[in-house]
C-alpha cells in the first residue's frame, strides 16, 4: 500500500483539531476545524464522506476518534504482564528471517483472519499433519473487532488454536511501527494482545511480525518489542501474493515459491528450509496458492509446521497466560 506523508494532528474529545500542540491545551479553538467521523485516511482524494475511509490502516489514528483504529478491546489492560523470557528464539533485535530446523517449512498469512480464512483452514486440514501460522491483526480493513462475538473472528482464531496452528501479532491496526512514538507501538500491541486474551482464554502471543516488515533499531522499536517480549518474524521466502491477486496473476506467485526450492532438498542434516509469506485476506491466496505450496511441499517431502516448531521452541513458549 502507498502511504503518503502527512502531518499528525492532535484532538480532543470535542472533535476539534489542528497541526501543532497549541491547538488543544486548555480549551481547543474551534475555528480551526473539526476531526469529522469519516474525515482521517490518508488518502487526499475528495471521498471523506465514505465509511471506508475511517478503516484501518488507512485512517490515521491521531486524526480523529472515529478511527477504529482507537477502539481499545474489553478487559484488563496487558501492558503490566510481566515477560520473562520463553525458550531460546531470539527476543526484538534484528528478527528472525529463515527456519532452523532442515526439512521444514513454516508457511504464514498475515493480515487476517478475512472471509477466506475459514476455508484456508479445511485446505490444510485436508493435509495430514500440515501447520500454519497466522499473524493475526486486530481491527483492519473495515472487518470489526476480532474478539467481537458479533463477528466470525473469534470462532475462526479459536478454530486456529485448536486445531494445532500458531497464532501470532500483526500490530491492532497494521500501522508501520517504525513510522510511529514508542507510546503508540505500545498501544498497537497492547491492544492486539487484549483482544486475542480475550478470544483465546487468557493467552496471548510471544511472536509478531512488523506490518510492512518495517522494525527499525533508530526508530527504537526493535527495543519496544524487546521489551514487550516479542520474537520478531520475518520471511526467506516472498510470494509476492499480495501484488498478484487475480485468478490469473497468482501464477506468478506460484512461481516465485517454486522457483525457490530449485536446487533444494528436504533430505538429512543439512537439508533445506523456508519461512513463507502469503496473505490471507487474498482469495487466490487463501485457495489456489496455499493448495499448490501444501501439495508441493508434501511431494517434495518437506513438513509444513509453525514457525515456532521450525525453530525447535516448544509449543508452551509460544503464549504467555495472563
């Protein structure tokens, strides 16, 4: 997605808003202006007045309290759990780019859980053994609230959990967490774990992946996640699936991911793995891509497991109860 630059404004809870802190102190002006409920995306076309431009990540969170970008999930507050670290796997730094373990392959979708989902689950239960790792987002693309019971997400991450996949962070609102105050990334993560607590009975993940793959040490944020006891997960392998989503396009992400086994093998110590990167709030990704890699994967005699069992962390450092 093209992101344009723009200026952060501050609000309060009366609406009004302007480009600098002078605007609301003590008593906000309103002559300059007012965060309306559809006016905060940072697109500059002359469609304000739509729904989905207040969806994120599109609105910017600080331009109005209409974004969903700025509902905050039921329960307590996480941000006072204590982090210990779980396991060996390298916690915030420079992230983790490619499987430890030979033969394995640990395929993830990012951006979910979407109306394809679902269905990308019976696709891997249909294989025997195979696993996947879903970095779940909380609140994007005009889909609600994930823990919300109004909507199928709960149901649908449940039925990740249960049936043996990993579950990880993909921020509450995919926001580029190099691009925003360490205040914020907190909130980001705080609140995704919230809402997956509140889904899952007390758990919430140990692994995130960065929206835009975008973790900068001078931003601070890989010391922000560090100290939040992330493992940051980023990927060998690029499918490309999000730039080919057509029926016909997704033939050249099939052919990013076999041309990356050329030459490769499953077989004895020393033997080939990947870390894959596909999106499932895509269609073609979430059926015909995922059938190809899992009937690739499975001829070639590789195993498709989580990220978490490809770099040898047992699956009980994989949450945190709290």
């Amino acid at each position: 997605m093209f992101r344009r630059h723009i200026s952060l404004r501050n609000y309060t809870v009366s609406g009004y808003c302007g480009t600098t802190t002078s605007y609301c102190g003590t008593g906000c002006q309103p002559e300059f202006g007012t965060c309306v409920a559809n006016n905060g995306d940072d697109d500059d076309d002359d469609d304000d007045d739509e729904a989905e431009h207040c969806k994120a990540p599109d609105c910017l969170f600080l331009f109005g309290p209409a974004c969903d970008a700025n509902r905050v999930p039921g329960g307590s507050n996480t941000s006072a759990v204590a982090r210990p670290p779980l396991g060996r796997v390298l916690v915030g730094g420079g992230g983790i780019y490619a499987c430890e373990a030979p033969g394995t392959v640990a395929l993830t979708y990012d951006d979910g859980p979407g109306e394809f989902t679902a269905g990308l689950l019976d696709l891997l239960a249909e294989h025997d053994g195979a696993k996947a790792t879903f970095f779940v987002t909380g609140v994007n693309n005009n889909k609600g609230e994930i823990d919300d019971p109004a909507t199928p997400w709960p149901g649908v991450i449940r039925r990740m959990y249960e049936e043996g996949h990993q579950i990880a962070s993909h921020t509450w609102s995919h926001a580029d967490l190099s691009a925003i105050s360490s205040a914020r990334r907190r909130d980001e993560m705080v609140k995704n774990e919230m809402a997956l607590r509140n889904v899952l009975g007390g758990l919430i993940p140990t692994y995130m992946r960065p929206p835009y793959s975008s973790c900068t040490a001078e931003s601070g944020c890989q010391a922000d996640l560090a100290a939040l006891g992330y493992h940051v997960v980023y990927f060998d392998l690029d499918t490309t699936d999000y730039l080919h989503t057509g029926a016909d396009e997704i033939q050249v992400a099939i052919a990013a991911f076999d041309a990356f086994f050329a030459g490769k093998t499953p077989d004895g110590d020393d033997g080939d793995s990947a870390l894959a990167i596909a999106h499932d709030i895509h269609e073609q990704s979430a059926t015909t891509l995922t059938r190809h890699m899992l009937e690739y994967l499975a001829a070639a005699g590789y195993r498709t497991v989580t990220v978490g069992e490809c770099l040898g962390d047992p699956a009980g450092n994989w949450y945190r109860r709290v």
